[in-house]
C-alpha cells in the first residue's frame, strides 16, 4: 500500500476536536494497509494529561523536535511561533542591523 505523510497543525495527544478527527482518519488509513507518518505541533490546545502520560513526546535534535508513537505510526512535534514572536523577531533583527 501507500506510504501517507500527514502534516497537521493538531494530533494526538492534543485534546482538540480537530486532533482528534485527524488522529482517527490516521487510524483508519492504517487500517487499510497504509504506512503513515505524522508531522505536527507540540500539543497545545486542549492538553489532556491522560492523554499525554499514553503518548509521551521524546525530545530530539536538542529539544527541536519531539517524536511519539501513536498506534504504531512515527509522529513528529515541533513548536509554532505566534504572529507576535514573528514579528517581534523581525523587529529585533532590524534594530541589530541599525
């Protein structure tokens, strides 16, 4: 069968509804025969520690990266920067180029 990247702004353990619709599309195409993988943010929503003590995020690269497993599929989390830390990035990167 196919090999099926998933790249998603929400997964589980995110407690979400959308990460929850997401993670169970991800389930059925397993089901099929598919090999998935899963690209995501660290949870961040609605954090569900019951959820999260079942899927614990390993740290990788220096804490860039978290990798999981959920029901045998490999799932990546990395973190989001919100609209104000890009812009405040920005800001600082022209002040230092004076």
């Amino acid at each position: 069968m196919a090999r099926v990247l998933i790249v998603t702004l929400v997964f589980s353990p995110d407690g979400v509804s959308t990460a929850t619709i997401v993670s169970q599309l991800a389930q059925k195409l397993q089901a099929k025969g598919h090999c998935l993988s899963v690209i995501t943010t660290v949870p961040h929503y609605n954090l569900e520690p019951d959820a999260r003590s079942q899927q614990p995020l390993k740290r990788r690269w220096g804490g860039l990266f978290y990798r999981s497993e959920y029901h045998g599929m490999a799932v990546w989390f990395s973190h989001i920067s919100t609209a104000d830390e890009w812009n405040r990035r920005v800001a600082v990167s022209r002040l230092e180029k004076g």
